[in-house]
C-alpha cells in the first residue's frame, strides 16, 4: 500500500515570518478588540500562533 505522506514537505517548526500582517477583514483593531491575551501569561511565540 502507499503511503500518502509521500510526496509532502517537511514542516518547519518555527516559521520566521510569522509576525501577524493585518489584512482587509482581519485588521489590527480586530485583533485588538479580541483581548486575546488578558492575563498576560501567553508568550510572544504563542500568541503569533493565534
């Protein structure tokens, strides 16, 4: 049987341009407004995840 991962690349673990860029409907306000860190206790790392 074949394998269907092959073919696929590799992913990286730390993607270096990750840094958020807002766009036309997820702007920087809406980010914002999300409060998405409001405890303070994500890192930087992390919330670029989000």
């Amino acid at each position: 049987m074949d394998d269907f991962l092959d073919g696929l690349q590799d992913m990286t673990l730390h993607n270096p341009n990750s840094d958020f860029v807002p766009g036309t409907c997820f702007t920087e306000e809406c980010a914002e407004a999300l409060d998405l860190n409001p405890a303070k206790w994500l890192w930087l790392e992390e919330l670029k995840l989000i």
